[in-house]
C-alpha cells in the first residue's frame, strides 16, 4: 500500500450506510476496519473496505454525541457485527439491531458506562468484583458434559478461555472467551510522535514486529506523503519473509510435536534458532526489531542467502518424513475441518483461508513491492490440519525463494532509510464535506504479515503527533474459525487443532 494509494472517502449517513456498505460487499470488497474516533464536535465512524487492484474505499459516518448509535452491519458483515461490538466497548457508541448485544472487549468486572478510548476516561478506573460468570450458551441432552479450560494455561502463554460442550470425546460446541487483558495499546499510540510509534508497533505482537512495524510505517509515510525508494521497499520485504520463515518453521514441528513426532519438532527448533541467530545478524534483534524505520528499513549485515536455501532445504526434507508416518499423516487427515464457506463467510486471512482454497494474500492483492511473476498464494482444498500444515511448508520455500529475488536490491548502498520525519512534507488530503473536525493527514497501511494481512491505520494531529492508530491483526479476524473448525472434532485433537491456526492472544487482545 503506497502513498499514491490513497483511500476514497465517501461521507454517509445513518439512512444509507447499510445499503452503501452492502454494494460494496456484494462487488468483493472486504470490511478490513470499522474505526471510532472522538472528534472535536461529535464521533466519526471509519468503515475501510479493501479490494485486490483498487485503493482502499472508504465510508465515513458521523455520530452525534448525544445520541450515540450506528446502524449494525451484523446482518450483511460476520465481521462487521464484531468491529461494532468492539467500537460500542472503547467508545460507548451503540449498534442499534445487533443480534448479539452484549460485551465482547470489556468483561463483567469493567466498571458500567466506562469506555476506556474515551478522552476523558480514567486511566485508572475502579474494577469491579466479579459480577458473574460470562453467559455460555450450554448445550444439553444425553451424556453432554462441560470441560472449562483455561483462561490460565500452563507454560508461557496469554490467557484466553476455552468452554467445551462433549459427547464422549467428540467437541458438539466450543466458545472461546477472549480479552482477558486489556493493554490499551491503541490508547498507548495517541500523543506519540511517528518515529517513537514504531518501538510500540513492534512489540503489539511480539512474533509479528515486522508485519507490525511495516503497516504502522507505510501508514504513517502515507499520511506524510513520504515516498520511499525501491531498495527500502525490497529490505523490507526481505524483513517480512524473514519473520515469516521463523514462524512458519517453528509452526510445522510444533504441528506434529503435537501428534508425538517430537524428533520432528526437535529439528525444526533447530533450524529457527539458526534463524534467529540469522535476524540478529541482519537487525542486530533476534526478532527483527528496529528492522523497519519510517522512510525505509535498515540492516546491520546482509541476509545470508546459502543460509536460507539450507533451512527451506532442510525443512522440506522434515515435511516429508513427517507425512511419510502414517500416524502423523493419519492424525492430521480430515482433523478440524474449516471448508471453504465457513472460511469466506468468517472473513478469514492468511493460511488459515489459504488452506480452505481462498487465495488471499497481500502481497499479490496489495502489493508494496514488485513480485517475481512467478509468485502464486500457496493454497490447499481440504481446510484441515494437514491443509493448514502444507501452506506453511509451501511458503517456507516460497519465502526462501523471494528473499534470493529481492537480496540484490536489498543491499545496495543507495538508500533513504532513516530519513526524519520532520524533513517530510506533509500532504494535505482532500475529504468532501468532512468538516472543521475531519483529519487532513491519516494513511493507511496493509501488509501480508506471517499469519495473514494486517492492517493499520494512522490518524495525524496538528502538530505532527499521533491522534489515532487503528490496528486490525489477522488473529482478530481468525479467532472466531477456531470454534467453527472444532465441531465434531475429538476432545485430544483440540490441541493439534489449535496449533495448526495458531492465532495470537495479544494480536487480538490490544
């Protein structure tokens, strides 16, 4: 997504924003964002859609303070009626007809009429006691019991609650209650300057700070009008495919680690320790941190590229011992099966989509930076375990192979990295009937992040500084799968179940 993307901005009313918004969806256009803003005078509501090959459209609604309510998109958009919920939690603002009225973000103990996005929220407000346990829908009938699992789990990982409703060993229903923790990282951005954002971009997910940073920076440089030259753009991009091999190399042994092939797993973590040893080399952080910077990208050595080809070499060679078991393959095979319906009605990303035949990917529908013209998403039919297991290993060759096309580029010396953002000049953008309230200066960024496209949008002060930062992790969006893939599956899969979609607490959790 690049500055000369910009969006279209259309301004709507209460009267017309359902039937706006449903063109655009029956057209293809997918709702990336439904953001909240508290304006000078009254709350404005940013719809951003999203379609391969055109600039992001969007639909902006105004919402008086006194009467605080937007017509609910639920019945047209799955995920649309949960960024409502989300925006009636931080804002107050209602969904009038929401099938689902109740809290999503804030749990029964938030203190009632408190929205923490609010200019004049508290930002140390008194919690209640517990008021109640969360209201799961229970399923009954003969032999159906109740296993509650976390939100407390062992080992290092956030919490997240997980209800399941069984049959003997057979899953019949699972709700997964989220938001658990409520960082206020959007809240966090406000006030900051553009540079000191990228050091809070970052670490919102800690396995996803390129994919993070880079949408935060492509945001911020579009809302400046800062362009940046081809070389930054392939660093970055190598960056991108680097956090993505780590990631997908530990998911493919931690997958079947989960079925008893722990030999498998074993050498997969090998290989990602070489991997990030690899990062450090190439950012001086095991994580990539400090990567990407507004106006390009920097590097402290060069991406070993024999390195790269050996991991994917190597990788490949552990997939197909791995499927060459017939417990592992058998284990996997037909194992939480999301088909190809469910996974467009969910609006899922990333390889969780791809594994159900949906070739959504960034780096081909939004492209920031020119692609070999070989590069195909890497897709499966079957939505299953083994489904999910094979686009990663697909990708992993695929991101050795781009990283090989982008390395020359990568390393040149000519370069505008770091460059400061106050020597930027700003570009004002026109927004029709927007108002002495509406922003002169906001961007967006979209990137093809490891677990799916991840969208950020930037909102500018003024006085240069940060007024609102949306953030959308594709784990906001393929949360709700979860559930859905696990009905019929046995209760000992969950695990190998939820491994195989791996999404993050703290993606979604902000």
């Amino acid at each position: 997504m690049t500055a000369d993307r910009e969006p279209t901005v259309r301004e709507v009313t209460r009267d017309d924003l359902v039937g706006r918004a449903d063109v655009l969806l029956e057209a293809r256009w997918r709702l990336a964002l439904v953001a909240a803003h508290e304006d000078r005078h009254d709350f404005r509501i940013v719809y951003t859609f999203l379609r391969p090959g055109h600039p992001p459209c969007e639909l902006w609604l105004r919402v008086p303070r006194d009467d605080a309510w937007v017509p609910t998109l639920a019945g047209i958009s799955y995920s649309g009626g949960r960024f409502e919920r989300e925006v009636r939690d931080l804002y107050g603002i209602r969904p009038e007809g929401h099938p689902l009225p109740r809290r999503m973000v804030r749990h029964g103990h938030w203190p009632t009429g408190y929205y923490p996005m609010l200019r004049d929220a508290d930002p140390e407000p008194h919690f209640d006691a517990d008021v109640g346990s969360y209201p799961f829908i229970q399923v009954g009938g003969d032999g159906v019991y109740e296993i509650p699992v976390g939100p407390v789990h062992a080992g290092l990982i956030e919490p997240g609650h997980f209800r399941f409703s069984v049959v003997g060993e057979t899953i019949v229903r699972m709700k997964a209650r989220l938001w658990f923790l409520h960082r206020g990282v959007e809240k966090l951005f406000e006030g900051k300057t553009p540079q000191d954002g990228i050091a809070l971009a970052e670490r919102i997910s800690g396995d996803t700070a390129v994919g993070h940073a880079l949408a935060y920076a492509m945001a911020v440089e579009q809302a400046l009008g800062m362009q940046v030259t081809h070389e930054e753009r392939a660093r970055r991009a190598v960056l991108l495919e680097l956090e993505r091999l780590h990631n997908h190399v530990s998911d493919i042994g931690a997958i079947v680690n989960d079925v008893g092939f722990g030999i498998i797993h074993a050498h997969t973590q090998g290989l990602r320790e070489q991997l990030l040893r690899h990062n450090q080399h190439v950012t001086g952080h095991r994580l990539l941190r400090g990567g990407i910077t507004i106006g390009g990208a920097h590097f402290v050595g060069d991406p070993d590229l024999d390195l790269i080809a050996e991991v994917s070499r190597s990788t490949a060679e552990l997939v197909d011992l791995a499927l060459s078991n017939h417990g592992v393959r058998d284990r996997l095979t037909g194992t939480a099966i999301l088909d190809a319906e469910q996974a467009y009605l969910l609006g899922t990303l990333g390889y969780v989509a791809r594994a159900s035949t949906l070739p959504i990917d960034a780096r081909l529908d939004h492209p920031f930076v020119d692609l070999p013209c070989a590069f195909v998403p890497a897709t499966q039919a079957n939505g299953d375990v083994l489904a999910r297991f094979l686009v990663r290993a697909e990708e992993v060759a695929t991101s050795a192979t781009l990283i090989a096309s982008w390395a020359d580029a990568a390393t040149r010396t000519s370069r505008l990295a770091d460059m400061p953002v106050d020597a930027a000049v700003p570009s004002a953008v026109a927004i029709s009937g927007g108002g002495d309230s509406a922003p002169d200066r906001f961007g967006l960024g979209v990137v093809e992040a490891w677990r799916g496209t991840l969208v950020h949008r930037v909102e500018l002060a003024p006085d240069g500084t940060l007024s609102r930062v949306k953030v959308v992790d594709p784990s906001y969006v393929n949360w709700p799968a979860v559930p859905v893939a696990l009905a019929d599956t046995i209760v000992p899969d969950f695990p190998l179940a939820n491994k195989s979609f791996n999404q993050s607490y703290a993606g979604n959790d902000l």
